[in-house]
C-alpha cells in the first residue's frame, strides 16, 4: 500500500518491480511505466525505502522480484505477485479498516495530492506529470478529485471576483 500510494504506481509498474533494479541505500528503483520501452530511475522517499526492508525480512534479499506470491498458485514462473493477488489484497486490506480502497484509487490519490501539495511547494504541472508518468498534461489533470470541485470552484470564482475592485490601467 506504501509502495503504490507514495510513488503513485500502476499495479503492473508495482509487480513489475526487480530486487536488482532497487538500491534501497541509494533511494531509488527502475520502473517501466505503461507504454514505455525503456525503463526509468524513479526515486524511493524514506517510508517506501522502510515498508520494502521491513517486507524484506520476510521475503529475502534474493535476486527476483521485489513482491513474490506465496506459493505456486500463480501462472508466473518467477514467483512474481501478480495483478489480480495485488487487487485482492488491496481491497481486503481496505475492508479490514471498513474502507472500499482499490489499486488504481491509490494511483489516483497519490497523482491528485501530488498536483495539490505539489502546487502549493512550487512544483509546476509539467514536474507533476512526469510523476505520474503520463504522456500529457491533459490526461493527468483528469486525476484532480471530483470531491472538492465545489470550493475550489467557488475559491477560484472569488479571486476572479476581487479583481473587480482594483483599479485598471485604461490604454
């Protein structure tokens, strides 16, 4: 849950995932996002590097990959925890604390308090997207929660509103 809220993963990027390819003393992991041929270095911030050493100590510090289903269940040859295990799991996790939580719900939390939070710190969108590892602006900005469409609607029609008071240069 970690993993895939604080880095704002695909669940295909968060299986994907190799041991070899994760520098845990460095802060960083190779990913390849959706339509990608070529994998890239994405940073890991220091509760991600924590959850994948805490889950380590359970999995192993083998060569594989980072998130390994138990048992031979699975289709995957190598062990590797696949899409629909990841599904499951999230969604009982959600249920154990009475939350409907869903894969692709995390992502989108993870994208919308990027584009908030990162607004506020002075990041530009453009930095945003490439967090978020789509193609364009327009498709990450579908990502902004619905839920607070009304005051941020009614704060952005007020600022447009005081601009009535002040006083214009007339050419």
């Amino acid at each position: 849950m970690t993993v895939l809220f604080c880095l704002g993963l695909r669940v295909s990027e968060l299986v994907g995932l190799n041991l070899e390819d994760t520098d845990l003393d460095r802060g960083n992991t190779w990913i390849k996002g959706k339509g990608r041929k070529e994998r890239e270095l994405v940073p890991l911030p220091a509760p991600v590097v924590t959850a994948i050493r805490r889950y380590l100590v359970y999995r192993g510090t083998t060569a594989g990959p980072v998130f390994q289903s138990r048992g031979n269940r699975g289709k995957s040859r190598d062990g590797r925890l696949e899409t629909r295990s990841v599904l499951r799991i999230v969604r009982e996790l959600g249920q154990r604390v009475g939350l409907h939580v869903w894969c692709h719900g995390l992502r989108h939390t993870s994208i919308t308090t990027a584009i908030e939070r990162g607004q506020q710190a002075g990041v530009g969108l453009d930095q945003i997207r490439t967090f978020s590892r789509h193609r364009s602006l327009a498709t990450m900005l579908i990502y902004r929660d619905e839920h607070d469409r009304d005051r941020t609607y009614r704060t952005l029609a007020d600022v447009v509103a005081s601009a009535l008071n002040e006083p214009r240069n007339v050419m």
